[in-house]
C-alpha cells in the first residue's frame, strides 16, 4: 500500500516537474497558434478569401518583388495583372463559379498566375501531379470533373497520350503553338489586364484548390482546399512558421504538393515575403541558388536534406544567407549534421497530411521531433491525439469493455488523430472531392460515444516532454524519394503484366535512405514470371519513383485469419539474401537481377544507389 502511494506522490511530482520545464515553449506554442487560429476566424467573420488578401497586398506594394524565377523578377502587379487575363480568358470560354480547371505544368510563376487567375472567378484549380500518366493521370483528371486543363509544353505528350480517355476535357496550352489548340501565351497578347468580376460572390467557404493525395489506398485523391484553410496556413506561416515581411524563401519542391504548392507560393501573395522559384530540386545548386536570391529562408522535403548532405562540400555550404528551413521529414539522425555544415540556425520541422486536420509543429529545435502537445493542457484539450492500433489488422485497438480507443501510453507507436468538429472552421474535416473515399477517413466513436476523428494513417510516438517523432505510415501507402506511392495503384499496373498469378506490393527500409523502396512479393512455383515484360509495363505505367525496385518470388503467401496479407512481416523481412531462402531480385538499369549477398553489401553501404 505504502508503494502505491509512494509511487503515486512520485507521478505528482514528476508531472509538476514536466509541466514547469516545458512551460516557456507551452506558453509560446500557445500563444502563436491562438494568434493563427483567432486571426483566421477573423477573416471567416468578414468573409475574407485569398483573392481579397492578395488584393491588398497589391495595393500596399504592387512593385515590390513577388516571384524570382532564373533570372526574371515578377513583381505583385505583374501577378495580379497575368492573373487577371487568365481569368478574362477562362470567363470568355464560358468559366464560371464552382467549375473545376485541372493544371499540369512545371515550377514557375505562371503556375500561380493561373491557379490564381482561376481563383478570381470562384474557379476551382485542381494541381495535377507531373508524374502522372495514363490512367492514374486520366482518373486524377475525371475524378474532380475537370471542364478544362491547362499544360505546359512539358507535359504535353502525357496529356496527347490519353487525350481519348477524356474527349470532354477542353485543352488549353500554355506556352507551345499547335494548330487544332489555343495557347494561352498567344491569347493574352490581346487580352487587357483588368479586373474580372467573378459571376458569384466569393466566399471563405469556397473551395479554392484540389491538391492530390494518395492517402492510404488507391488512386490519387483530390484533397479539398478551401480559402478558409489555406488561409489558416497563411496564418500559421506568420505566426508559427515565422514567415512575413522580408523573408526570401527557396521553393524547389513541386508546386502541386501542399509544401511547395502552398508555403512555396502563398507567403508571397498575402503575407509579404518573396520566393525563390527553382524549376525542380538540384543538389548542387540548391545553396548556390540561395546566395544568388539572398534568400534567408529554406523549404525542404526529408530525403532532399539527405541529397543536399551527400553531394560535394563547397563554399556554397557556407556563403548563403539562409537563418531558417522549414519543412517535413528531417531525420533526428541527419538534423544535428545538415545544421553544422551549412551553418543553418533553426529547422522548423511540421507535418499535416493535406486532407487532414491532425496538424503539429516543432518550433524550438528539438532533433527529430515533427511537432508538440503541451504538457500544461489537459489531454480532453488536445486537438490530436495518438491511439493504440492493430497493424496486421489495420484498425484501431478498442477497450473490450467500454468499446472506445485507448490512448498510447509515452513512447508507445500509435496512430495519431485529429478532432474534427464541424462548428470550428480550424478543426473542420474537409475531406476529398470523393465523399466515399472522405467517409473512410472518419474514425467515430473514439474516447466517448459519437465523437469524430480523422484518421491520419501515421504511426507516431510521443514522449513526456510532448514531442512527438514520427515512425512510419500504415495501410497501402509507403513514401519514397518524396512522393507517396498507393500499393494499390501499383499492383492495378502490375495484374495486366501477372494475369492470374499471386501477389502483393510493399516498401521496404534500404539502409538509412528515408522512405521506404518498392517490392513485389509474387507467388510462383513453376518459374513461368517474366521479369523482363514486367519492367517494360512498370516503365510504360507508373512514375519512377513508384516502380518496385526488389522482386521476392515465393512459393506462398502467408495470410491472416480474415484472408489479409501479413504485410507487416514480409516488410521486416526485407530483402536480405542470407535471411530470406526465397529467390530475391533488385532492378538494376531495365532489369530485375538476381540478389547476391555482394550486391545486398553494396546496397546497404551505398556503393548500389537506389
């Protein structure tokens, strides 16, 4: 008894100790994210959208600088006015409120120019991923019924591929002459500069982008953003992420993820800032690039820090002005090194899925650690939280006598959730264009009878400081080179090229690379597979980052009781030879070769590169 009580008193004090530690960076996080929170309802109270905010960016500072891409210099006015005849353009094709225009193109400041012309007139633009093709690129396309899409001279042969597929789809190009084809380029020569009246009025409910997602399974899903909530993330750029007047930030990550596509150009529309725009990510001239801008601030992805540690040291590490990165997926285990070699002050690490509403921040940093719940609120206050869940089942673990989830205990892998509650625009879950695909990421009855959560797909551990590090995604999604990749997607490729034949895709860890590599277990006990075909049909279908780079062939598959495929244990099996009897094959160039303990050495200590 007398330990029990002991025990007890310890947990009091321990608790008070914790509290009174963190409470400085508590009342801090507090504090900033009310200012984001409140300033947000603000603007949902006077009905303020994106376009009303850039319009008074205009008008404060029309020739201060918006946008640098190579050597141009695009200033507010240049942006407002291309996006005005973008909008004159759309509106006198018959554009109006509520339609949806899907845009293909490559990082530059036209990209927003267009999303943002369409924006004028309540046009729903929805950013089609650039490594798409074929039927993901026509699923991404029809999904969000798209009136129209615009792409740039890059992309063109994808659109020209499928063109078939979607014969309702009007085609505009944007910088390339083609005779059956308007171009944009052209039709702006004789299109004036002012304002456009859009044919409703806008509203801070309205959707302003589709961002795609794959979320957990299938087919890329359009992720609904509207002004309210990118709003919100204007205001959690100033506020939390520290971003405003006289910063230049460095965006070479794709503009339709939600890190390049948003905190890469929204900065520069409402709150100030200016931007950096590098067409895609280059090691070597990411630093460079930087000195050249003068800018002070940085985004980053976590494999692309792991790039930028690997390539050649230069002066470059050290002659740029950046004080500040902002991004997700810096590794704890790279952190402290990327920080001492390119003299970089703070790494402001967050992470949100672009759906979802479960959304941290790490702003005082702590190595490795993607975001912080204070100590000092009580847990019924906290907006996440981080429940027990069955991997091998994909659900959450529920109390057998009262039916609702547990929460995990500290340093206890978990799946971390947000609260969504309608009522509140900052905890509200909008979900996909797809209503079906948006249901399945509502998680209900989770700590008392008829609440709601979203449902991340991330395994998260919190320890008692409140940092939280994140550990791995669950489901039929893995992330590598830093894109997500639907098990699902690749296996639907995968089935025309292995009719009638068994088996399954998962990621695998190589090394100390972040993500997860693609491997296909297949079932086949009388060598009929061809490897060689199925390259061909990865290479003609998927992206690279989505084709599998390691083959197990089996004799059989374990399953679970409920007929689910013990995914789980075939990803810690991995693809070491001297563990795994099965034959095992890794692509090398255009084929799959068969694995030798040499090669598994030389992929593990990076001599291979994947």
């Amino acid at each position: 008894m007398l330990y029990l009580i002991l025990q007890h008193v310890y947990f009091i004090i321990r608790r008070v100790y914790i509290i009174l530690l963190t409470l400085p960076r508590d009342v801090n996080i507090i504090y900033s994210l009310s200012r984001a929170i409140l300033g947000t309802k603000r603007m949902a109270a006077t009905n303020t959208t994106l376009v009303s905010e850039f319009k008074k960016s205009v008008k404060r500072r029309p020739n201060a600088p918006c946008y640098y891409f190579q050597d141009e210099t695009w200033t507010i006015k240049q942006i407002d006015e291309y996006s005005n005849k973008i909008a004159r353009i759309l509106q006198d094709d018959g554009f109006k409120k509520g339609d949806v225009l899907a845009l293909m193109c490559e990082n530059r400041p036209e990209y927003v120019g267009v999303w943002l012309g369409a924006a004028k007139l309540g046009v729903i633009s929805a950013l089609i991923n650039t490594n798409l093709k074929k039927q993901p690129l026509v699923h991404s396309i029809s999904t969000v019924k798209s009136k129209a899409i615009i792409v740039s001279a890059l992309y063109y042969p994808e659109i020209e591929a499928i063109r078939e597929s979607i014969p309702d789809v009007k085609l505009f190009l944007l910088d390339e002459t083609k005779p059956d084809l308007p171009n944009l380029s052209d039709l702006m020569k004789t299109t004036p500069a002012s304002e456009v009246k859009p044919s409703e009025p806008l509203q801070t409910s309205d959707s302003l982008l589709y961002i795609y997602t794959s979320g957990t399974t299938g087919l890329p899903k359009a992720a609904i953003m509207p002004n309210f909530k990118v709003l919100l993330g204007g205001q959690v750029g100033k506020h939390l992420l520290s971003l405003g007047s006289g910063d230049v930030i460095y965006n070479c990550l794709p503009m339709y993820h939600s890190a390049g596509g948003l905190i890469g150009t929204i900065p520069a529309l409402i709150l100030g800032s200016s931007i950096a725009i590098r067409t895609k990510f280059s090691a070597s001239n990411y630093f460079r690039d930087c000195a050249k801008y003068k800018c002070n601030a940085g985004i980053y992805i976590g494999e692309m820090c792991r790039y930028l540690l690997a390539s050649k040291e230069s002066e470059a590490d050290y002659s740029h002005q950046v004080v500040k990165m902002i991004g997700v997926g810096m590794r704890g285990d790279i952190w402290a090194k990327f920080v001492k070699r390119f003299h970089v002050q703070t790494i402001i690490e967050f992470y949100g899925a672009t759906e979802g509403n479960a959304n941290l921040v790490n702003m005082d940093n702590t190595e490795g650690a993607v975001g912080i719940i204070p100590t000092l609120l009580p847990t019924f206050l906290h907006p996440v939280a981080i429940i027990q869940f069955d991997l091998v089942e994909n659900q959450p673990i529920r109390d057998p006598k009262t039916g609702l989830c547990i929460r995990c205990k500290y340093n206890q892998p978990g799946m971390i959730i947000g609260e969504i509650k309608q009522s509140d625009p900052s905890r509200h879950f909008y979900g996909y264009a797809d209503k079906k695909e948006s249901q399945k990421k509502i998680l209900e009855n989770v700590f008392k009878p008829g609440d709601k959560y979203f449902l991340s797909g991330d395994m998260m551990v919190m320890d008692e400081l409140g940092y939280l590090y994140f550990k791995d995604r669950t489901g039929d999604t893995y992330r590598w080179k830093g894109e997500n990749v639907s098990t699902m997607e690749v296996e639907a490729t995968i089935s025309k090229y292995l009719p009638y034949t068994e088996f399954t895709v998962y990621g695998v860890k190589v090394g100390d690379l972040d993500g997860r590599a693609g491997m296909i277990a297949i079932v086949d006990t009388s060598n009929q597979v061809d490897l060689k075909l199925l390259v061909q049909g990865l290479d003609a279908n998927l992206p690279a980052y989505a084709r599998p780079l390691f083959v197990r062939i089996m004799k059989a598959i374990e399953m679970t009781g409920t007929f689910k495929i013990k995914k789980i244990q075939l990803q810690n099996e991995g693809f070491d030879p001297s563990q795994i009897s099965d034959d095992l094959y890794v692509r090398q160039g255009s084929e799959f070769v068969r694995m030798t303990p040499n090669t598994y050495e030389k992929i593990m200590n990076g001599e291979i590169k994947m």
